[in-house]
C-alpha cells in the first residue's frame, strides 16, 4: 500500500502534530484525534470486536465526503463521547499511529482486511482511499 496525500507524508505530518494544538473544526481534542485515526486501523486489522454492520445511506455519505464535510463516526468508535479505545501517553498514542501506517504501508494489495461496518467487506485499495482521505481529515483538521 502506498500512503501519500498530494505529496506529503502522513507519518511526516504526525510527528508534527503537538498536544496543545487546537481543532479548526470539530468536537475532537488532538489526542483523541491521534487515537480515532489509529482505531480505524484497529477496525480495519480487524483487532476490535464486537463491530458490525450499519445502516448508512451511502448516497448520503459519499456527498458529504465530495463536499469535504465530516461523516458520522462507526458506533462504539467516536472519541469526542468517550468510546473507542483508551488513549495513553499523547506521544505513545503518536507512535501507535505512526506503527499501524507502517503496517498498513507493508501489506500487499491483496491482503485480506476486515470489513467496513458502514460499507461492508472492501479491498485494500478502497481501504487505501479511506485511510488517505481520513488521516488527510483530521491532520488538517489541527493544521497539520
């Protein structure tokens, strides 16, 4: 997998990323920021339980993203309410992060990833595209 936004690295952009920054937008303080992004590669490796499929309208969802608004968070993983998984030590959690883009960057394209409960079973090429276009999200959410 190949994890690049317009020409900056994520991992780059995550080492920049301090606790005091402050959200541009959002209900989210940046160490739940870091810890949300690194539950969606906890999702997608397939390591959280419990997770299953929601009803969404996709339609929905899909012009929200075109229109770059935020989308609601998969049940049990929204931060700014608490739920998802606990965070640690702010910079930790960074290299917690920082692990899973490396894992995720390793795996080949056809690695067999967990379903998506929103979309269902996916490709590590559509993960590519989730993952590309969450992490950009938030990072720039704290001007990263």
């Amino acid at each position: 997998m190949f994890l690049e936004y317009e020409g900056t690295n994520f991992v780059s952009r995550i080492k920049e990323v301090e606790e005091n920054d402050i959200a541009k937008y959002g209900k989210m303080n940046v160490h739940q920021m870091i810890f949300h992004c690194a539950d969606q590669f906890s999702m997608l490796f397939g390591e959280i339980e419990g997770l299953k499929r929601e009803n969404v309208d996709l339609r929905e969802m899909r012009e929200k993203l075109q229109r770059n608004e935020s989308v609601r968070t998969v049940n049990g993983l929204d931060q700014s309410a608490g739920k998802g998984t606990k965070p640690t030590t702010f910079e930790q959690d960074k290299e917690l992060l920082i692990s899973y883009i490396n894992k995720f960057s390793e795996c080949e394209r056809d690695y067999k990833f967990s379903f998506h409960p929103f979309i269902g079973e996916v490709n590590g090429e559509y993960w590519e595209r989730v993952v590309i276009h969450h992490l950009n999200h938030h990072l720039t959410q704290f001007g990263r």
